[in-house]
C-alpha cells in the first residue's frame, strides 16, 4: 500500500510539473512581446541607423562606418564619456550610503516612521524637468533662497562655475532617487530574522555594532541591485541636467545622453546620434554584468531558493 501511495504521489507531482509547464511559456508571452515590441525591435533600429546619414525629415542613406568614425575620433566624446562616469560614481558614492542609513531607519516598526516613509518618498514622485525648475530659481544668485534670506553661501553662481554647477547635478541628482533606493533597502533590512539582532543584543552588541555585523552583510545582495540601477539609471540622465544646465558651463556637465540629444535634434544628425545610443546600451550593459559577477554564483542561489 505503501509503495502504491508512493507511485500515485509521484505521478501526481510528474503531472502537474508538465501542466505548469505546458502554462508558463504562455504566460511569459505577453511580456515577451512588449519586451521584444518596445525593447529589441527599437534597438535594432537604431543600431542599424547607425549605419546610415539622415537629418531626421528626408531621407535615408545609407553612409556605412562614416557616423562609427565622426563619433570615434570626435575629441568631444571621451569628454562625455568622462563627465557621464564622474556623475555615476558620485551619485553612487552620494546615494548608497545615504539610502542604506535612511532605508534602515525607515525599517523601524514605529507608527511615525510610516509618515516618515511617505514624506521621503515624495521627491521620486516629481518631474525631473519641475525639480530643475525649482532648484535654478532657488539658488539664482539674484532672486534666489540665498539673495532673499541674505545668506551668502547659496549667493553663488552655482550654474556658471564648473565645479559648482556640477556638484549641483549630483546633488539634484542624489535628492530625487535616494527616496527610491531607500525603499528597496527598507524591504531588504525587514527580511532581516529578528532573532540575529536579539542574539547580538544578549551578546551585548549596540546598534552601531549590530549595523556593521549583521545588517550591513545581510545587505550584500540588496547593495548589489541597488547600485546596478544606480549606475545604468545614471546613463540615461538627460531631461535634469539639460533643463538645469544644459550641460554647461562649456561641457562641465555634459553627458553622453544630453550629447545625443544635441547631435540628433539640435545637429540634425541622426547617425551619431545613433551611434552614441548604443554605446550607451554596451556601456550599461557592460556594467550591469560587471555588478552582476560581483554579486557571485550565491546571489543567484539565494534567489532561486527564494522563488
């Protein structure tokens, strides 16, 4: 009866592992779809009009590697690339440790700490183009925060001097989406067991040590996806630092994305305009399998063991 019971169960388990995977495929295919739709169909475009020379209205031509060698041997392009990293590494530098300190406070069980959550979170609910706005008038030198409340620190022409104006972007920057990361590592320090810290507490450890032993490490994974969005996020900056500074003074804060823009819509040369859109989809993706590989094989085990 036994060994009857046994087969049944493990016909059983066999049929619904084929039912499940008659449905999944099905399932995944809509968003297979928009993936492909919105996603690979436009990169293979643009790509392809990578090749060609066109001025956005007549007609296309196709130019071979010509737009490749405009964009490669312009002496402007390693000054963006440049600029766009140093804008990625100090908002990183700015955020992670910003948004770890914030997401674990907010981590807390107190009732006002939920007010908290929701007044943090209102930055990332704003246009990037309105909180531009708002920060060019606030520290205008003349009309600004600074000039009205006489406080001459924020008097500076902090957008007509390169250093300030891009130590402003990084902070803008930081301002808006450290709310974001804040969330994602509020979640990560709640599925932290309860019963590690309350092992530390009998071992005597404060809050400072328990931070750096037990919720910092826990952390690692969440870290990793956190800065991974980060740093491909921090490519696609445009709308921000073109309303704010346009990516002056000179080139100070001239990305790679406002670089594009420039090119296509204002140049009216679509072709290295394209050619710089995908080496931003390769720099971003090189960067995500580099984040990704310094997850290591146990991020991936631990999120299959999750699943």
């Amino acid at each position: 009866m036994t060994e009857l019971a046994s087969d049944r169960t493990a016909r059983g388990t066999r049929t619904r592992r084929r039912d499940h995977g008659g449905v999944l495929p099905w399932l995944a295919a809509p968003a297979l779809a928009f993936f492909v739709g919105f996603a690979v169909i436009p990169l293979v475009g643009v790509f392809a009009l990578s090749f060609t020379t066109w001025d956005g209205i007549g007609a296309i031509v196709p130019s071979g590697l010509d737009s490749w060698r405009a964009v490669l041997t312009d002496p402007g392009l390693p000054h963006s690339l440049w600029v766009t990293f140093l804008v990625m590494v100090a908002s990183w530098a700015v955020q992670t440790p910003s948004s770890i300190l914030l997401g674990t406070f907010l981590a807390g069980y107190q009732r006002h700490r939920a007010v908290l959550s929701v007044v943090y979170f209102v930055p990332l609910l704003l246009s990037s183009a309105a909180i531009a706005i708002a920060y060019k008038a606030l520290l205008d030198p003349n009309f600004g925060l600074g000039a009205g409340l006489g406080i001459g620190f924020l008097s500076q022409d902090w957008l007509g001097r390169p250093a300030l104006a891009f130590g402003l972007v990084v902070f803008v920057v930081s301002w808006q989406f450290i709310p974001f990361h804040a969330l994602i590592y509020q979640g990560g320090v709640r599925q932290i067991p309860r019963s590690l810290y309350e092992a530390a507490q009998l071992d005597g450890a404060g809050r400072v040590r328990q931070f750096f032993t037990i919720t910092l490490p826990q952390l690692r994974y969440t870290i990793i996806t956190s800065s991974t969005l980060m740093v491909v996020g921090s490519l696609t900056f445009f709308d921000l630092i073109f309303v704010l500074t346009a990516g002056g003074p000179g080139d100070a804060t001239r990305v790679l994305a406002l670089d594009m823009y420039k090119r296509g819509f204002q140049a009216n040369l679509m072709g290295p305009a394209s050619v710089i859109a995908v080496i931003l989809v390769l720099v971003g993706l090189a960067l995500a399998l580099l984040l990704r590989r310094l997850g290591g094989r146990d991020a991936s085990q631990s999120q299959l063991e999750g699943v």
